[in-house]
C-alpha cells in the first residue's frame, strides 16, 4: 500500500539533519544521514487525522485524552506483550525530558547514574548537567562485531551511591536487540543493588526478524518493579516534530517519587495536535509498519552487500534493530577527526562521529538508512566511489 521509493524533499524546511550542515560539517555539499528521523514521509493516516483536527477553528489548551495512552497501552499488548495501566502513564515531550526527571527522581547531586558506552550522547550528557558521577559500564564487543552487556563489568563498577542505571533497548547505536538472558542479568543485579532502571525503548517498534524487542518491565515481577519505560511514535512513525511519547512506572512508590519531580518542571500536556496524531499512529499503523521495516532492511541489505567489497577498511556490525547502521571504520587507519572529514569531503556524506557516543566509540561512523530508496542507493554510490578510490590510491 506505501511506497517508499521516494519522499518530500525537506531542503526548505527547518530539518535539524540539513539546516545544521554548515554548522556541523563546514559545508551544504554532503547529503545527511545523521540525526535519528527519517527522511520518509509521516504516514498519511496520522497527517489526516491532524487535517480532521484542523476542521475546528480553535487551537487551546486541552487535556491529552485517554483514548490517546489507551491505544499506546493496547499497541504494547499487541506488538510486544508488555501490560501497563492508564494511571502508569505520564506524558512528555521526549524521551532525554523523560530521562532528566527520572535522574532528578532517583539520584541525589553526586551520586551514580551507570550508562552503558557506546550509547546516545543525551545518556552521558544529561547525567552530567544535572551534577550526577557518570559510572561508565562500557558493553562487550564480541568477535563478530556485535556486542553483549559487560555483566562482571557492572557487577563491580556499582557502590552504595549508585542508584540509576540507564539502560537503552534497543540500543543506539549498536544495533543489539537484547535477548532476555540479557536482559535477566541486568534486573537481577539491579534488584539486588537497589538500582532503579530507566528503559529507553524509543526504537522497540524497528527490530527484524528474527529478532523480538522484550520490554525490560515484562521480565518478571521484580523487574517490572524497579523500572520505568520510556516509550513513544516518533522514532517509528517519523513522528518527532509532534513532540509526544510517554513514561510507564507501575510501581506505585517509584511513581510517586517521579511524579514529585516531574511537576517540578511542568510539563503541562503538550500540543492538541500532537495528542490526535499520536493516536492514530498507534490505531492505524501496523500496516505501515510492517511495510517500513521491509522496506528498511532492503536499504540495509543494499549497504551491507556494497561493503562486503571493502571490508579489509569498514566493517558493518549486525544489526538486530533500528535504522542506523554501526560501521566499524578502524580499518580506514585514520583519526576520528581525519575519519569524519573523509566522509565529509571524499564521501560528501555528513554522519554521526562514532566517538561522539563515549570513548569506546572511536574508530567508528554512525549512519542512519531510514530514507527513501532512491536516497539509499545515492548513499552507496558515493561510500562505493569514495572507498574505491582509496583502494586504488593503495595499490
């Protein structure tokens, strides 16, 4: 029913991944993959239902209704298994607003808030703004690019004043869909210690076959009790600009200790537009779904068959989930300054620096491949030439 061969260009638009160019990379000439939305159109039933608004000549202030979380609630029974109640939810403008309440709930100026490197750079960032000791339990890279939790790692790095761990399932930028083994050791560690967990799954919605995203909250009863979800359309249905996703916290203590700092902030309930679009989303959009992430793994596909050639200079770390693709860049033998600058001027491509998410991330480039096929195969041609050319220069 979607095709997703082409899309609007957003060139004279206030995208954030093309107006920032000159800024970010010294130049308009590169074609942007970087930020995490996508360059594919927000499917038509939610820009209906935002048209159907419109009808009605008055924009106020107005309540998020329950008919909006309820059909959340029931699109995670449906796609992931995972069993809130209406009053778990708050809403928020985002999931880093979500993250900075959840740290300002559960941690006190100087205590520990433990990430998970490489990850997002709002993880580390925002831990460090808001006064917090960053406690850096960096993930396992195993033999075949793909990575584990370092669960000895974490075991040691947690003391007394370590009281938050923010975890990210599915994990950007790495691309793991965490298997539930996994995913057991971290609650049980957690539960032990008295460590909250904040799970960010943002992108839940984008995994493969035959991977399945499991909600950190349906593990078990221990589990659920010790963490909130994060969870939200912007991500999977290109939905950011609306500025709406939710928290789930079923633990009724934890609720209230959130809820204390979250109305310290007055997050108020956003946008009327934003209520009628996030609810269509989540009642129309398994169709559109499920031809996306098709349409996804072929742009991957596309990627990861061109690369193959080059693999002695870029490899390309399995993917399990999301649209951005991890590229191991360690063999191009450059700086992370020198690397960047050789996709922005050989490649002509403006990506994330690998090293912008923590230490452990140097040596590689994040690309985001949500974009229309006519882009992708633009992306491939240029990372082709240029890596080609490199090639021949050797020789």
């Amino acid at each position: 029913m979607y095709d997703f061969a082409t899309a609007a260009s957003r060139e004279q638009t206030n995208a954030e991944k093309y107006t920032l160019r000159e800024e970010l990379f010294g130049t308009e000439d590169v074609l942007p993959a970087w930020v995490a939305d996508m360059d594919i159109e927000t499917p038509p039933f939610v820009l209906d239902a935002v048209k159907k608004r419109l009808e009605h000549p008055i924009i106020g202030y107005e309540e998020v209704p329950n008919s909006a979380f309820e059909a959340q609630l029931e699109w995670m029974r449906k796609q992931h298994g995972v069993e809130f109640a209406l009053d778990d939810i708050f809403y928020s403008h985002s999931v880093v607003a979500s993250m900075a309440v959840a740290i300002e709930a559960f941690t006190q100026e100087g205590e520990g808030v433990i990430v998970q490197t490489p990850v997002y750079s709002p993880f580390f960032h925002t831990v460090k703004k808001l006064g917090r000791r960053v406690v850096k339990n960096p993930l396992a890279l195993r033999e075949d690019g793909s990575y584990t939790f370092d669960i000895e790692d974490l075991k040691k790095k947690i003391d007394k004043d370590t009281k938050l761990l923010l975890l990210c399932s599915p994990h950007n930028p790495v691309g793991r869909v965490w298997k539930r083994e996994e995913l057991e050791a971290i609650a049980k560690i957690c539960y032990e210690r008295g460590v909250v967990v904040f799970a960010d799954e943002i992108h839940s919605d984008l995994v493969y076959a035959p991977n399945k995203h499991i909600p950190f909250a349906s593990l078990n009863t221990y589990a659920r009790e010790i963490s909130l979800t994060a969870i939200g359309v912007g991500k999977t249905f290109n939905m950011a600009g609306f500025a709406m996703s939710s928290v789930a916290v079923p633990n009724t203590k934890l609720r209230e200790q959130f809820r204390e700092a979250y109305e310290r902030v007055h997050f108020a309930q956003g946008s009327v537009l934003s209520h009628v679009a996030f609810e269509a989303a989540y009642r129309e959009g398994e169709e559109w779904l499920n031809e996306l992430k098709e349409h996804l793994q072929a742009n991957y596909t596309m990627l990861q068959e061109m690369l193959r050639k080059y693999s002695e200079l870029i490899k390309l770390t399995p993917i399990e989930g999301t649209y951005l693709a991890w590229l191991d860049c360690r063999g191009m033998d450059m700086g992370d300054r020198e690397l960047r600058e050789w996709f922005v001027k050989e490649v002509k491509l403006g990506l994330n620096a690998g090293i912008a998410f923590g230490r452990e991330g140097s040596g590689y480039m994040r690309l985001n491949f949500a974009v229309p096929s006519d882009t992708m195969q633009e992306i491939v041609y240029r990372l082709d030439k240029a890596l080609n050319g490199r090639v021949n220069v050797k020789d």
